[in-house]
C-alpha cells in the first residue's frame, strides 16, 4: 500500500508539472488569446495628457513639474502623455486610454458630447476668474483695423477655442467671410506666434495669455473676444470616484494667487495653469455646450 501510496503522489506531481508546462506553452505560442479586463484601465487612470496647444516638447518642460507635484502630493503614479492632435486625444480620453485631460472649452465640449466627460477643475486666470478671452493681433504694419485683414493671410490652430472657433466667429461679426482673406493653418499656437513675427502672416487669433509673453513684441491686438470659459481638466468616464477625489484635492488646496508659498510650488508650471483651480459649475457645463453648437457651425461652414 505505501508503494501504491507514493506511486499516486509520484503520478499526481507529475500530472501538475505537465499542465504548468501546457500553460506555459500556450501563453508563449498564443499570448495575445489570453487578456485582462482591467489591464487597460490599471494602465491609464494615472495618465494626464495636455490638448496640443503648445509644440511638444514645451509641453514636456511646462508640466513636467505638475505631473511631479501630483506624484507626492496624491501618493498615485502620474505620467504626462503628449499627443499631436485635438481628436486623437479626445478618442483616448473616450477610450479608457487617458485618466483626466487639460482641454480648452471646444474639444471639452466635444469630449462631453461624444463620451459624457465632464470638467472636474477649472483652471483660474490672474485675476481669479475661471475664464479667459481670444485676441485677434498682427505684426502687419498695414494692418490698423480687423477691416484691413481683408485679402491678408491669416494663421489658424484648427480646432482650437482662442485660435479657431472664435477668430471666425470675430472675423464674420466685422463682415468677413471664408473668401475675404487667406487662412492658413499651423500645428500649434506657438507656431502661429513664430510666423506673425517673421511676417509669414498678417494677423491670427491666440489666447491672451499666449500674446502676453510676447508683449515686448512688435504685435498689436485688433479684436478681444467675450469671456469665454477657461481650460479645465477632464476626467475619464471610466476614472474611479477615490481617483479623481485625490486629485481634485491635491489641486484645490492649492492658493497660488493668496498664499507665496503655493505660489512658489507652482511657479514653474505653465501661466494656463499655475494660478490654481476652483470646481466647475452649471453655468460652466452651459457655456461649453454653448461653444461645442459654435464649433459644430464653423467646421460645417469650413467644409
């Protein structure tokens, strides 16, 4: 009997090594057959993209500190990922593929409309206020009213709130439409500034902050838009609750218009960015929808 006894164990042992070799075997020959479920999110709720604004690798100077205050102050392993456009980002933030997202009021909208991603901090200008405006100017000499950018070339950020969707809508109020004037279209809005300097181009729309780094320039402002609702971060549907609590308040215990010493901790981040944040309200989420409708109009116009 113990003879039969070990000879059981022996058989039992080797039947176990045998279906460990099998699996082993399998997953070498067929990986991708086996899958997580939650690998993907586990992957990318820690992920925090930047709307491409900026060139890239601007954007990795500005918020590369912002992603390390966010790693001590919430414990969580934050990374900054950089993408080349408005749609490809909004498609992963859709896509369970990016946690929260810094986007202007336009592709928020269009995040909201396409997945139901809703703002959960606003970004403060220097006066503390959560809205900002977009300026028309130019470096033309010829250029003395909006009137004269007629027959002009005229730089775009295509998709973008302050250099986009509101320069047309500005355009159109002065009495000029698709035909009066040459737009050309660059990859981001520090590239716009470049070619207004250099006079490749008559006149453009950026946001006010942008323009204010170059004030010592030789740049003019033709038209100032209403407020318009500022950049806000937005949460991946799929973020969990304990997620975007922790990084709602890592963000708004921040009080870098009241307090030097926050003040200093947010120094080297982005102007978009470093004066602090507040919740979003309806009146916020109406103003989005507002400018997604005046989107929708432009680039159906534009087709």
């Amino acid at each position: 009997m113990k003879n039969i006894s070990i000879s059981f164990r022996t058989m039992a042992r080797a039947m176990r090594m045998l279906l460990l070799y099998c699996c082993c075997l399998w997953l070498l020959l067929f990986p991708g057959m086996v899958k997580s479920e939650t690998a993907p999110i586990q992957a990318s709720r820690y992920t925090v993209a930047v709307i491409p604004f900026y060139s890239p690798e601007k954007i990795w100077l500005l918020y590369t500190p912002f992603i390390h205050y966010l790693k001590s102050s919430t414990g969580l392993p934050w990374e900054l990922k950089l993408y080349p456009d408005h749609n490809s980002l909004i498609e992963d933030l859709c896509g369970d593929k990016v946690g929260v997202a810094l986007l202007g009021p336009v592709p928020l909208g269009r995040a909201d409309l396409k997945c139901g991603a809703r703002p959960v901090l606003v970004a403060l200008s220097k006066d503390g206020s959560p809205t900002y405006h977009s300026l028309i100017i130019t470096s033309d000499p010829t250029v003395a009213t909006l009137g004269n950018v007629r027959g002009k070339k005229f730089g775009f950020f295509k998709g973008s709130t302050a250099a986009h969707i509101v320069p047309i809508k500005m355009l159109q109020a002065a009495g000029l439409g698709a035909g009066d004037f040459q737009p050309l279209f660059f990859e981001s809005q520090d590239r716009i500034m470049t070619v207004l300097l250099t006079r490749e181009i008559s006149a453009a729309g950026v946001k006010e902050t942008l323009y204010r780094k170059f004030k010592n320039e030789p740049l003019r402002v033709l038209m100032t838009s209403d407020a318009l609702p500022n950049f806000a971060f937005c949460a991946s549907p799929s973020l969990s609750s304990e997620v975007r609590e922790r990084f709602i308040s890592a963000l708004t215990r921040l009080k870098p218009l009241t307090s030097d010493s926050d003040a200093e901790t947010a120094k080297t981040w982005d102007d978009e960015i470093k004066n602090g944040f507040m919740p979003p309200n309806e009146a916020f989420l109406g103003s989005i929808r507002e400018l997604n409708n005046v989107y929708r109009e432009v680039m159906h116009e534009s087709r």
